[in-house]
C-alpha cells in the first residue's frame, strides 16, 4: 500500500470523534447561566457551584477557577509565598506556560530531567538541583500521569520546599493508593483550553487543599481584594483572573462526562499500549501504580532506534500519520531550548550545555516523542487499533525508501 502522503488510501477514511464534545447539556448549562441574570462570578451561582463540584472530585478542600492554567501557575505560586530570587524546580520535558509562570513573577525556573518511564519529573534529578535559593517544585502529571507524589514530598519536607502540581493534562486521574490530587496536601492547578480533557475554550483552576490557601488564592486572582469588600481594599498586588459564569456552566457540564469518557480512554489507551509493545517500533510511555487513574491527555510514545534500521524522521513520521487520518503531533520541545527561557529571570547557575548534558530523557522526547490526541481513543477498539496500523504503514514505508 502506498503511503496517503504519496497519494494512497489512508487508514482512516472515516474521522475519529469530534473535540470538544458537547451536546444539550452544555446548551441547557449556557442558557440556565444566561438566565440567571448575573453573568459576574461575584453575583452568579455558576462558578461556585462547579468549584465545589471539581473540588470534591478530586478529594480537594475547594477551588478557585480562573481565566486560564497559566494564570492558575502565577496564582498558585504567588498564594505559596514563591516571588523574586525564588527558584523552582520544574521538569524540562513540560510546555512553556510551566516555567514561564515562575519568570511573570519574578521566579527562576531550574528545569530538570524527567523519568524515563513516566515521563514525569525525576526525583533523583529534583534532589541533585537543590540549591540555596530553591523554594518550590512543580510537578507536571505528563499526559495525565501523576507523578512520584510520595519521592517529591520526602524531598520536600526534608528541604521545607513547597510542591504545586500542574495537573493541566490530569482532570480526574488519581494516584498511587486512589489517591485524589486534592489529597496531597498542595496546590494543583488546572487548565480548561480547548485541547484539555474539559474544556471552555479557555478556563483553569487551582485546587486548595484548605482555606487559609483558598483566600490567599482568591485575593491573587480578584485584584487583590478580599470577598464581600466594599471599601477597595486590595490589600496585594493581584490581577483579575476571574472566570466567567458562561465558561463555568459550561465546564459543569464537562465534568458530567469527565468520569465515563476517562474509562472509554483506559480501556482503548491499555490495548493501544500492549499493540505497540508487541509491534516493537515504538515505546508508550509506561503506566506505573503512581497512575492509579490515568486519564490519557493524549497518547505519549518515542519512535524506537531499531538495530540495522535507519533512523526516521520524527516529524516526517508525525505528517505521514496525519495523511492516514491519525490525529498525530510532535511532542514538547525541551524547556532549555526555547528562548524566553534564557529570559530574565533566567537560570545563573545552569547553561544550555548543561542542561542538555543533564537531560538526555527530555532530549529523547523532544526529539522523538509523538502525541496522539485524545479524542482518537475516544471510539471503538477498532478505532483504536488503526492507530497502529497507521505507525506500523508509516514505519514499513518510510524504513523501505532509506
């Protein structure tokens, strides 16, 4: 068979499901908030009935939604006491808005390497770039996978170090043990943009794990002033991230189908992974028991090096895949390669040799790494098999014309 880039028949002629997905209950959800007459958080029902709803799901204390997840990461880091000449640990397989929240306010990003299975920040690696002025951890859940939560508390109770999760890819997973993101005792922030597992077009959150961070939180993102003031009190340098009553009836609504499409993900993602592994050309990332629930932000693998092959061309591999009608992207770039990083507040102590030397897993991914969107796991399990039926056309293909 010829290749559908080369003009033959792709594998997919029929379009995976539609992202996002919505259907009357976002249209009564808009309506119900159109209706109401007050489209202000500050006067409607819609923002807070969803914060508690997305906060007891995830075993949270209570939430504050917000504009976006990158707001949410400037939030979170500023209620947790991170500011300038602060340093933060964040992962450098991750994508920008990670390290680029620790620089809008005035913080240093120090990324480091990730595991080679998980895809999720190296604790050994988080451990050896502690320095004097280190004051947080970011622990990016990659695709939905939950960190090592427990090696990343040891490391910072013993060196008082604060861990804020991005869990912009994690809606609804849970750890080691069932273990809820709320229940670990930290900030975990949330994004809601249009590729996300729920989705407003744009919208995040930042999970608390109790009140007294809850206000400090919600101070940040309402300019600085305190709830129910009536006299202009902003009492810190906050910005308006407030969400709006649309946006939040609409992700209620999301969250109603959050729980049963994570099992269709599963159960596709799981046969996806074990026909990959016995085809033997590319390597999934690997689910561990930290990913009690894994809610798949997408499919993650690395194109493998065979022995006695040529190496493919990743992005070649990521067009050709898109010809067969497989929804296919490139993965991150490394955190160190692009340069608003090297932008103040830039890293003193690191250099781009450095981090490259230091990184080789991030290195890999951001070399070789491929997405598949999530939205193609959302069919049948045929729909899913042609998936590797797809990168195993590519690959036969492209390794006979070298």
């Amino acid at each position: 068979m010829t290749l559908a880039i080369h003009g033959g028949t792709p594998v997919r002629q029929t379009p995976y499901p539609d992202w996002p997905q919505f259907g009357v209950e976002e249209e009564n959800a808009l309506l119900r908030s159109l209706h109401q007459g007050q489209w202000w958080r500050m006067q409607g029902r819609e923002n807070l009935d969803f914060e508690q709803a997305f906060a007891q799901l995830h075993g949270g204390h209570s939430a504050f939604a917000v504009s976006n997840g990158t707001v949410a990461l400037e939030i979170a880091l500023q209620a947790a006491g991170i500011g300038p000449g602060d340093e933060v640990i964040v992962p450098a397989f991750t994508f920008i808005s990670t390290s680029m929240a620790c620089q809008r306010i005035g913080a240093t990003a120090i990324a480091v390497d990730v595991l080679a299975d998980t895809l999720c920040i190296d604790p050994a690696a988080v451990l050896a770039s502690i320095g004097p002025r280190t004051r947080a951890i970011i622990a990016v859940h990659m695709a939905g996978h939950l960190c090592d939560m427990h090696s990343l508390a040891r490391i910072a109770d013993q060196h008082r170090l604060v861990i804020i999760q991005d869990a912009a890819h994690a809606h609804g997973a849970r750890g080691l043990g069932d273990t809820g993101i709320g229940e670990y005792g930290s900030l975990a922030c949330f994004s809601f943009q249009n590729f996300k597992l729920m989705t407003a077009g744009e919208g995040g959150l930042v999970l608390c794990p109790n009140e007294e961070l809850r206000e400090k939180v919600f101070l940040y993102g309402n300019v600085g002033r305190p709830l129910g003031d009536r006299s202009y009190q902003h009492t810190v340098v906050g910005t308006n991230a407030r969400l709006s009553e649309f946006s939040a009836a609409v992700l209620s609504a999301q969250l109603g189908r959050l729980e049963q499409q994570t099992r269709v993900r599963q159960h596709n993602a799981h046969l996806l992974g074990e026909t990959l592994v016995r085809q033997g050309l590319v390597t999934p990332q690997v689910r561990t028991a930290d990913a009690h629930t894994h809610p798949y932000y997408m499919f993650l693998f690395t194109l493998d090096d065979l022995p006695g092959q040529p190496q493919l061309d990743r992005n070649q591999v990521v067009d050709c895949l898109v010809a067969e009608g497989i929804p296919a992207f490139r993965a991150y770039q490394a955190l160190y390669r692009i340069p608003s990083y090297w932008q103040a507040p830039a890293p003193t102590r690191q250099n781009l040799e450095q981090c490259i030397a230091a990184c080789p897993v991030s290195e890999r991914m951001a070399q070789r790494g491929i997405w598949i969107h999530h939205r193609a796991l959302l069919g049948t399990e045929q729909d899913t098999l042609d998936i590797a039926a797809a990168i195993a056309k590519v690959h036969q293909h492209l390794v006979g014309a070298q």
